[in-house]
C-alpha cells in the first residue's frame, strides 16, 4: 500500500463546507464596509485553501517534509507581500496619481506644494522625454 | 505483470512520497509565478480602491459565484477519483476523472462567455478600452443595452483619469484569469490521459501515483481561483 488518501465520507463533508464557506463570502461582500469586507474574504479564502491542502490534496496523510513543502510557496509568498506592502504603505502617496495622461502635477494634500515626486512627474513628462532621446 | 517501482527506489511507499514531494515543489514555483501577479494586484488595490471597486462591479458576480462551485464540485470529483484508485476500482477512478473534466470544462465555458461579454463592452485593455461614447455596465442587469445615447443621461462622464484606472483592473483581471484558464486547459488534458490509463487498469493500491499527482495539480488550480474569486468579483 502506497500511501493513503481521504476518504469519500470526508471528501463530501469538505466539499459541503466548502460550498458553505462560498455563499457566506459572497454574501459577506453584500456589506458596505470595505476594509472588514477585504479581512472576512480573505479569511475565508485561506480557510477553504486550507481544506483544500490538508484533505483533497491528502497533507494530512503525508510525510513531515512534504508538510513543510505544502506551505513553503504560501510562506514564500506571505514574505512577498508583507515587505512590499510594508514599503508602498510608508512611501507617500503621490506615486499613486504619476503616471496618468494628461494630468498637471499634483500637490500634496500635506503641505501643498509641489512635491519632489510632481516634479519628478514635470521632468519626465511626455515633451521632455523625447527631448532627452533626441539629445 | 512486471513491477511499478523504478528500480531507484525501495518500495512502492517511498515512490510514492518522492513524487509526491516532488510535486509540491513543483507547485511552490506555481505559488511563485501566480503570487507576482497577486503582488501587482495588492500595490494597485490600494493604490486606485475607487476606481478598483468600480471595474469591479462590472463583474458578472453570479457567473463567478457559479464557477467558483463548479471549479468545487470538480474538485471533489478528483478527490473521490484519487479514492477510487487507491482502492483499486480503475472504472469508478476514470468515471469520477471524467465528471472532473466536465466540470473543469464548464468552468472554461462559462469564463468564455464572461470574456465574450467584456470584449463587446470595450474592457479588453488596448486602444478601443472603454470609448468615449461607453459608459459603466450594470453587472446585476444582465442585458446592457448597447445604446449609449438611451442611457446616457443616468452615467456621468468618466475622467480618463479613472478610465487608466479601471484599464489597469482589466489589465490584471485578464492576465490573472487567463493564466489561470491556461492551468485549467494544461489540467483537463493531464486528467484525460490519467483517465485513459484507468480506463485500461493501470492503478492499484500499490500504484495509484498518476492519479495522485495529478490531483494534486488540479486541486492548486482550483486554490488560485479560491483567491481570484474574492479579490477581483467581491470587492464592493
């Protein structure tokens, strides 16, 4: 015997869970509070991901480096995001309106004048660029 | 009939773990590869949370909702087909393979017609996103009227400004679910296969690999789309 795997009993009480788990997050979006909504889905979502790892993809039958394998990518990638996000979130804010079309360079809201980032923006813009190529 | 074990190994039970092993760090470089699109998506998330929520609901929320239970349901198929084979039922492993395959191909149908429906609306990213004459598509109405003059009046003007903005939303939501469509058509074909060899009775409880193995790949395709679902139709 090679293994062993969920079995059907278990497979059909997680595939009803997950079922549940589904209504519940879409109706969870139905209210208006953005910042708790983003929380609640992506709780949810990581417990269903959950489920899926430990029964469908038999985890919990598994040897311990196979264990440590199963969530290494998801570890990995919980690195990535924390320390970008951690980056843009301290970085002020005006990155954000750069590089739209046709739009003046933006004042910040804190001291209103022109931030280093707008004249960043001004030098760059589209004339001075192909005055740079040409150059 | 001659050994399934390569001569490489001990057993059948350490053929086993080394492929399985070696599937999840197969999926790890998946987790990878899908999680620096996540990443885009997370900076532009909080970067444009207005204009995210308007491109947002655009979203056929329905059609998602449904696709996300029939990308379930066929992952419950593959797991009952993994069963199956460990227990030696090679015909009841290649049924449960093919209502996999159904389902996965449902899910590719119903996510055609979701694209059909924004290339006709205008909100494929390019030259001819949203026209100057378009206007946002009620997603809980399903049947947008193409006249842009009738409805004009009720959809103030846009700015190009957030039109860039609801672009790069499109942007990720194409590239996102269409990587992830490629990973459901990869998938289909490899159950295919997996299903013919059943069919021909080639598992056992000492040799079910195959099956496992490729479960385990459908299983991480659904697990991305548990994570797109909410972030690109759920965001209101």
């Amino acid at each position: 015997m090679a293994g062993h795997v969920t079995s059907p009993r278990a497979s059909t009480v997680v595939f009803l869970l997950l079922l549940v788990l589904l209504v519940v997050t879409v109706l969870a979006a139905g209210i208006e509070h953005s910042a708790l909504a983003i929380l609640v889905a992506l709780a949810i979502a990581i417990t269903k991901a959950a489920l899926i790892v430990v029964y469908f993809m038999n985890v919990r039958f598994s040897d311990t480096v196979t264990r440590m394998a199963s969530v290494a990518g998801f570890v990995g990638l919980a690195i990535l995001l924390v320390l970008l996000m951690a980056d843009y979130l301290t970085r002020p804010t005006d990155w954000r309106d750069r590089e739209t079309r046709g739009t003046t360079p933006q004042t910040t809201l804190e001291t209103g004048e022109e931030s280093s980032r707008s004249a960043w923006h001004a030098r760059n813009s589209s004339g001075d660029r192909r005055r740079n190529l040409v150059e | 009939m001659t050994s399934r074990v390569a001569h490489h190994f001990e057993n059948a039970q350490q053929q086993f773990h080394a492929a399985t092993l070696g599937m999840w760090a197969f999926l790890i470089t998946e987790v990878m590869f899908f999680g620096g699109l996540f990443a885009g998506y997370t900076v532009y998330r909080f970067a444009y949370p207005e204009e995210f929520i308007l491109a947002s609901k655009e979203l056929h929320l329905t059609l998602g909702a449904v696709n996300t239970g029939v990308l379930l349901l066929s992952s419950y198929f593959v797991a009952l087909a993994v069963h199956a084979a460990y227990s030696g039922r090679n015909h009841a492993t290649a049924m449960f393979l093919a209502g996999g395959i159904v389902m996965g191909l449902a899910f590719l149908g119903i996510k055609a017609y979701e694209y059909s429906d924004k290339f006709a609306h205008h909100r494929v990213p390019g030259p001819h996103f949203w026209p100057d004459d378009g206007h946002a598509i009620d997603s809980e109405n399903d049947h947008v009227t193409q006249d842009a003059g009738e409805r004009h009046g009720e959809h103030p003007a846009v700015s190009p400004t957030t039109k860039e903005r609801v672009q790069l939303f499109y942007s990720f939501y194409f590239a996102m679910t269409g990587l992830h469509a490629a990973h459901m058509v990869i998938g289909v074909v490899l159950l295919s296969v997996i299903a013919v060899a059943a069919l021909r009775g080639s598992f056992s409880p000492e040799y079910f690999t195959p099956v496992e193995v490729g479960g385990l790949y459908w299983h991480f395709v659904d697990i991305v789309w548990v994570f797109l679902f909410p972030l690109l139709y759920l965001i209101r």
